[in-house]
C-alpha cells in the first residue's frame, strides 16, 4: 500500500545531510551532501530569515516586498553545536537546525515548541518551464489557527482551507473562491497562546494548506523561484503583525479628505450628471468629500484623456467641484489602446515600453479601449514615464486622486484572463517571465500612479487606489475588494476581508458599499453603510448596470438613516486620524479582529462578526435580512452601549437589539473618543470645540489623539500634536492627565467634555492642581457636559462624599 507521505514525496528532491556550516556576521549558511544552501540571517531578535539555493547558488537577493528602510538590529546571537543538531539562540527564540536533513525546528526560550519542519523544504524539476516547485512542510500542533492571505474571500479563520494565490480579475466572485486580486503570502498562526507568523517572500503562483490534506500539516509551495521565508515570533498577535507590517512598510499620512465619504459609479456622465449629483449631496446635507469618475470620462477608454463631449472644460468642472468641497478621483488602467494617432501609445512604442512576449513580438490584449499592449512597471524608466503622464491629469486639471483598476493584469477574451505566462519583463534588472511577474504587475503599476500623483499634487498629499496588490504595496496606495456583489453573503464577505487584509498589513482598505454588481434593497444597502463607516476606506460603487446606488436613491427612510450613520463617520474622523497615525508610525492595524484584540479567549478564535475599530470602539454589523438584533459576542472588560450608555461585561455572547436605524456599537470603558462636528465635507468648517466623550472606568485607561494640518507634510517637520490621555477613575473621583508633544497648535480653544456613565455627581473641579467653579466650566448636570481649556495638563472631578 502506497501511503500519502509516499505519494507527495514520489519525484522531490531533498537536501540531504548538511556537510559544513560559516558563520557571517548576521547570518549562517549551511551546506549539504546534495548541493543545497541554507542561510538563515537573524534579522531581528524575533524575526529569522530562511533562504534555499536548490544547485549552489543563491539568486540576485531582490525583492519589491520588503521596505527599504525597515530597521534591522538584534541582541543577542548565538551559535551552538552537538553531533545532531546547531541551535541558533537569540534573546527572544531558539532555531534548531538538524545536521541529518536541514530540517528546522523553533522553540521559544522555555524549550516550547512554536513550529518545527515535517518534510520541511524539498523541490521538484519544473520540466516545462525549467526551475523548481519550491516546496516547504511544517506540523502544526493541536489547536493550531491560522489568520492573514490578505483579501482571501472566505472564512477568517483559514484552518482546514487550502488557497492560492494568483491575482485574477474575478467579476462577481464567489465566497471560498481560491484565488483573488491581491497575493499576500503573510499569515500569522496561533497555538498555545503563542502566535508567530510566515511570510513567504515569493512573486510566483503560490499556494497554502492549512491542515487540509492532513491535520496536523501546513504546507506552502510556488510554482518557482527560491524558498524564501521569514519567521515572526510574537508571542502576541500584534506583535507579529506590527513586526510584518514593519518589514513591508507602511504609507504616508493620507489627506484626511480620503476618509471622508466617496461616491463612484460606472459612470457618471456627462458632466452635467456629475454636477446634478454634487448638488444633490449638498442639497441634502448628506456628507461626501469625493466623486469618483470611472472610464467613460475618456476619449475612447484612452487613458490619461478626456472625452470632449462629455467633459468639454474638465479643468474648470474640476474647480468648481473642489469649490463646493469635493475632490476628484479618476480612474485609469493598464491597457493602451493601439492607435498610431494616440500620443501615449506612441510615446511608449517608441520607447519600447511594452510588454513582450517570450519570441518577440508585442503582448496584446483587448480590454476596455479594444486592442492594447501594456507597460512593462518593472522596468524603473516605465515607471518614471507613467508617473510623468500625470502632470496633465493631476498637475493641471487638478485631479485630486487616481485609482488604478483591471492591473491584475486582467485581459478579456483570453483563456485564464491574464498575460501568458511566457510574457516577458524586467523585473528591475532580474528579467523574468510573467510567471514571476504577474503578482507584482498590479503593485508596480500602483507605484508608478503613486510617484505620479505624489509629484503633481505636491505639497498636498497624494491618494491613490488600487485592485491588484502585493505584499508591501500599501506603501503606495489603499485599496478595496474589488467586483463584489449586491448579497447579504457579501456584506459578510466585506466584513471579513477587510478585517483580514488589516492583519495582513493593508489597512487602507474597503469595499464597493452596496455591492458593485446587481441592485441591493434598501435593508441591505442600510446595513452596509453602518458597517461601510468603520472601514477605512469609504465608498459607495456600483456597476449602474441594475439601478440607482445613490444614498436618496432607496426613498426616504434609507436617506434619514444612512446620512446619519455618514454623519457619525465624519464626527469620528479625529479617531479615524489618530488609529491611522497609529498604523502609519507602528504598523497597527486600524481594525483588530477580536482574536487580535484578546488571543487569550479561545472564543474569539471563531469570531469574525464583531471587530474593533481603533483601539476602544467595538462593532457588530447586522448582516442578516429582516431582523431586529443578534447575538453578539463582547470581548473581556466592560463596554459602554453607544447608543444608551448601558454597560455589558464581556467574556460571553448576549442579545442586542439592532432595528434597522441602529447598528450595534460600543465603547471600551475608560476610553476618551474624539468627535468632531457634523460637517459636509473635512474642513468645511473652523473647528471651534473638539468633543470628547469621556466613558468612565473604575480603574486606568489610555487613549491618544493625533492632530495635524490634515493635509500637506509640515507633520514631518514636528507640526503635529499627539496628546495622551491617562484617565484615572475611583467611585466618587476621576482624574484625567493629558501629556502633549508636537509643535501644532490646533485651531480649536477648548475642549467640550460629555461624561458617560459617572457614579458620581461631580462636585469639585481641579484643573492643573486650582479649583475652579464648575460654573466657569459651564457644567451642564443634566447632560453631563462641561467646557476645559485645551492646554489642561492634570483636571480632577471629585463628588460630595470625597470631599
């Protein structure tokens, strides 16, 4: 009987005994009796670096994941030898390394075991297009979870799930379906309460089993190029997740515009749709900072112009919607119609940017325009040529953003819906096949919309988003989910991708609200705006192929509800801004999944309904038709109903109430949440008062509030401001300590407090260690406000029996 170990061995190749062994400073190479390398390079106490060359040699060490100016630097390293095995010991873990067979085996400094090799790396001969399928198995322990793949649309959890990664333009796509938009080989496992996580640095079609084929097995395999890995010790699920997000980089702060709202349609046109729709949202005092304009704004689908007819003066339309606060974004793609007559098209062919195949002649496709050829983005000089076409659109015309879409790169009409995979490029001087490539294309072609858009809109800040993405592409530009559909099953899909690309460091991140293809009913398009709101990317897109997806468009009940809940997003855009300098600065995901928030309850293993956006409000969208509320899970500690100040201690599941005007919220006790007021669009108005509501705790808690210009870069001179708030609270006394740093100085002159849920009547009131009346505070008994001077460092409320 042939068993399955045999069968998935029959025809790999396998290291064999290692031989010898050098020591480099930050690194170790082994050797072996079958001519393989190993070099594990300690990047970090608690990172490692796993590279195998399968004939001797080692690749150019080039990857477009890895930021370039992510810190290096460990503690301690350290080399051992016994006659069966080398251990290599940091300050954090111990990585054993067996002479016999170049197994691995990581162990924290306790001696338990966090990941060991089963078969571990073996290979096999690619006879079709030369090179290995570079093949890597490890066990996995009982009780092993597994999170991360980026926009991997099925459940949170991927136990028992087996996927690939191979970015595809997937219209209407199907929950569970293996390949996706966006390839981000990074997951994050979890056992014992030990979390750690892989990061597999490797462009080619990629695939991961989690314990699927076995139980107890986790393999990840590529269709060629190295076994080229990187462990992340945590123990924690954050620090594992900051550690990735900080090797492959983060963005710069966005214009605080691009968290407003945003409305997209395919398409809004002529020009005077565009404007109608303008004063709509003002009509209605329905919040909207931007207006997307997909590909019928051109001649022809030609991207980088303009159709006449439809947009006679787009530089003054432009103008005059950047005049009633909105910005313009539009879209633009990959493909280059071929037409002698059409300058860009010319430009590139001369210039031999296009893309070739294996033989020679150009690669050709039909997309949107009819036939085109496409720009190879790995070459840097392409690069440097698309960003320069921006000087038109963004420079002059003054479009405010670009989204990048079809850069999968999607093909219509051809089997597999892409390039051939004997297409060529050059890969930044490593020139390779689309094999290679393909999982890149779309990153590298949002690098170059992103060095465009930076250049022309400078000094504001640029914003741009895309579809197609690879590990480390949020350096450059936010992104959404792509092409889903108008379901109930699709609200959840939201849900759960976006919380899942957070973990997978892309956190500027959202979907089509509403569903892009087929119409949503009023129910379902209420719903997904009170979930659209906590994502941080919010925009409503349609195909328009089905119906009107404009806010009014659902009568009035929908309207009344959803500009409410867009209000609501807009009064959180200080909190919004802060857990978004959080990622930025650290590499914080903006939504913590709940196993994130708290990876000691094994109950929130399962759990991917409920979210925390920020640090201390807890979400629970409806996702179901027809109904009045849900069993929601809360998380440990103590939360604060949104909507009624009523407390629920977590641990467990409860009921909640949830009609169709009220989506379940919360706020984490302790917490001070910053609000600003209603506007219809960022800076509309001066701010004159930042509210802060104020939840009390019997006991300590932290929360921070960044500040900036909202635009612009006098943030990285140190024009900013990020104060700390300590809160202090006892039965009959609170204390509130503020520590500020940051040359900013804000706007507003003073801070309006509202207490949620004080035990207490407060009777006594000390700011910076003086009494002061609680009359010159304005303090409201009824509704439990009160007016401090911003500048505050130490304010003391204290009750009648404390004193």
């Amino acid at each position: 009987m042939i068993t399955s170990t045999e069968l998935e061995t029959k025809g790999n190749l396998f290291p064999g005994e290692v031989k010898a062994f050098d020591f480099d400073g930050d690194s170790i190479t082994f050797s072996t009796e079958n001519n393989v390398l190993l070099r594990i390079t300690v990047l970090r106490d608690s990172i490692l670096r796993f590279r195998y060359a399968t004939d001797g040699i080692f690749e150019n060490d080039f990857s477009y994941a890895l930021d370039k100016d992510t810190m290096h630097g460990f503690n301690k390293f350290q080399i051992e030898e016994d006659p069966s095995f080398i251990t290599i010991t940091t300050s954090k873990i111990k990585c054993k390394v067996a002479i016999s067979n170049l197994k691995i085996g990581i162990f924290d400094l306790q001696d338990q075991v966090i990941v060991e090799d089963e078969l571990g790396f073996h290979w096999e001969e690619n006879f079709e297009f030369g090179g290995n399928f570079v093949k890597m198995n490890k066990t996995s322990v009982e009780g092993e979870n597994f999170f991360g793949l980026g926009d991997t649309p099925t459940n949170f959890n991927l136990k028992g799930r087996k996927l690939s990664l191979w970015n595809k333009d997937q219209f209407a796509f199907n929950k569970d379906l293996e390949e996706l938009y966006k390839a981000v080989p990074f997951y994050t496992a979890l056992h014992t309460n030990i979390a750690y996580g892989i990061f597999f640095d490797n462009s080619f079609k990629s695939h991961f089993d989690f314990c699927q084929d076995k139980r107890n097995e986790v393999k990840f395999w590529a269709e060629g190029g190295e076994m080229n890995y990187y462990f992340i010790y945590g123990p924690k699920i954050a620090d594992v997740v900051t550690s990735y997000t900080s090797l492959t980089g983060t963005p710069d702060l966005p214009p605080m515009w691009a968290l407003g709202y945003h409305q997209s349609k395919w398409s809004y046109f002529p020009e005077s749709k565009v404007n109608e729709l303008a004063a709509k949202f003002r009509e209605l005092e329905f919040p909207c900072d931007a207006i997307h304009l997909d590909i019928d704004y051109m001649d022809g689908f030609r991207c980088f112009t303009w159709n006449k007819k439809y947009f006679p003066n787009p530089k003054l339309m432009v103008a005059n919607l950047e005049e009633k606060g909105f910005k313009t974004v539009v879209i633009i793609d990959p493909g280059i119609k071929i037409d002698a007559d059409y300058k860009i098209f010319k430009e590139a062919l001369d210039n031999d940017y296009f893309c070739r195949r294996a033989d020679g002649p150009f690669m050709r496709g039909k997309v949107w325009p009819g036939e085109c050829y496409f720009p190879d983005f790995t070459n840097p000089k392409v690069r440097e040529w698309w960003a320069g076409l921006y000087k038109e659109l963004v420079g002059e015309v003054g479009v405010k953003g670009i989204w990048n879409d079809m850069n999968e790169p999607a093909v219509m009409e051809v089997p597999g819906k892409t390039f051939p995979r004997d297409v060529r490029h050059d890969y930044d001087g490593n020139d390779c096949s689309h094999r290679k490539a393909h999982n890149i294309y779309g990153m590298q072609m949002a690098r170059a919309t992103y060095d465009g858009v930076l250049k022309y809109s400078f000094p504001k800040r640029p914003f741009t988003i895309t579809r197609a993405n690879f590990a480390g592409g949020q350096r450059f530009s936010a992104t959404w989910t792509g092409d889903n559909i108008a379901s109930w099953e699709h609200l959840w899909l939201a849900n759960t991708q976006v919380q899942r690309l957070c973990l997978s460091g892309m956190s500027f991140s959202g979907s089509d609200i509403g569903g892009f293809a087929e119409q949503p009913s009023g129910e379902l398009f209420t719903r997904w705006i009170q979930l659209g709101i906590f994502h941080p990317f919010c925009r409503v897109h349609s195909s328009g192929d089905h119906g009107n997806q404009e806010p009014w468009s659902f009568g009035e009940e929908v309207l009344s509800i959803t500009r409410e809940y867009i209000k609501l997003r807009y009064q959180l855009l200080p909190y919004l801004y802060t857990a978004f300098h959080q990622y930025v600065e650290e590499g914080i995901p903006i939504l913590k999944p709940l196993v994130y928030f708290d990876q000691e309850d094994v109950h929130t293993y399962y759990r991917s309904d409920e979210f925390i956006f920020g640090n201390q409000i807890l979400v629970c969208p409806i996702q179901d038709p027809h109904v009045q509320g849900r069993r929601m899970y809360f998380p440990r500690g103590k939360w604060y109903n949104f909507w009624n100040d009523e407390v629920v201690t977590g641990g467990k599941e409860f009921w909640v109430d949830a009609p169709l005007e009220k989506s379940p919220i919360f706020i984490k006790e302790g917490a001070i949440i910053p609000r600003f007021p209603a506007q219809n669009y960022v800076d509309e108005i001066e701010i004159e008062a930042l509210f802060l509501d104020i939840y009390y705790k019997n006991g300590n808690e932290t929360s921070i509030l960044y500040e900036d210009a909202h635009d612009g870069y006098d943030y990285k001179k140190g024009r900013y401001s990020l104060k700390t708030f300590k809160f202090r609270g006892k039965p009959e006394e609170i204390i509130i300590q503020q520590h500020k740093d940051g040359k900013f100085l804000t706007s507003y002159k003073h801070l309006e407090f509202r207490f949620h849920g004080l035990p207490f009547e407060i009777e006594k009131a000390y700011v910076d260690n003086e009494e002061v009346s609680l009359e010159s505070l304005d303090y409201n008994r009824t509704e439990k406000t009160m007016k401090i001077p911003k500048m505050f460092d130490l304010l003391q409320f204290t009750s009648a029996e404390k004193l």
